[in-house]
C-alpha cells in the first residue's frame, strides 16, 4: 500500500523500525541489526518488508529499541499533519492571490 507520507516525502523508509533492519533485496529478507549488550548483532531475518511484522519482532525481543522506534514514528506522524496544513494554507493563499 502506497501511503499519503509516501507520496509527500518521495521515501520508502517511512519507519524508523529501518533503522534496526537491513534489508537484502536478492534474498527479499529483513535482518535486524539492533546489538545486544554484549555488541553482537540480532541477526534475525525475517521474509518481506512488512514494517509491522519488523515492529513486532523488535517489541518482542528488544523493547527498549521499540519505544525509541515509536515515539519517533508517531512524531513523524504528527510532521506530516503539520505539512498538509501548510500545503493547504499555502494553496489557499495563492488562490486568493490569483483572484
Ligand atoms: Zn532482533
């Protein structure tokens, strides 16, 4: 599904779960990257790019990483209600302009 964020912003990366997750294009596997305490990675692969499943391994086995990877996914959230405002706000202005 293409999402409105991602029309606006041109990313694929939409969630920050990709900073946690590499992705193999040839094997179409997600392996994740987040470092235990002893610095060892995950190295956990999961099939597809499903950023939900990606949250769920990450909230199961790595729940510190998860509350970062949602904060920061709900403030981008709140970034693009931001930015359709202003695009709005910027469209009403020109047609006032025009008129
Ligand atoms: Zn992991």
């Amino acid at each position: 599904m293409t999402t409105l964020v991602q029309l606006l912003s041109g990313r694929k990366k939409e969630s920050s779960v990709w900073d946690y997750f590499s992705h193999n294009a040839i094997t179409n596997k997600c392996r994740c990257t987040v470092l235990d305490d002893k610095g060892d990675e995950c190295g956990f692969e999961m099939a597809g790019k499903k950023t939900s499943n990606l949250k769920l391994h990450i909230k199961a086995k790595h729940p510190a990483v998860f509350i970062f990877i949602d904060k920061d996914d709900k403030r981008k959230q709140s970034d693009v209600t931001v930015n359709k405002q202003t695009c709005k706000i910027k469209a009403d202005d020109m047609e006032e302009q025009g008129s």
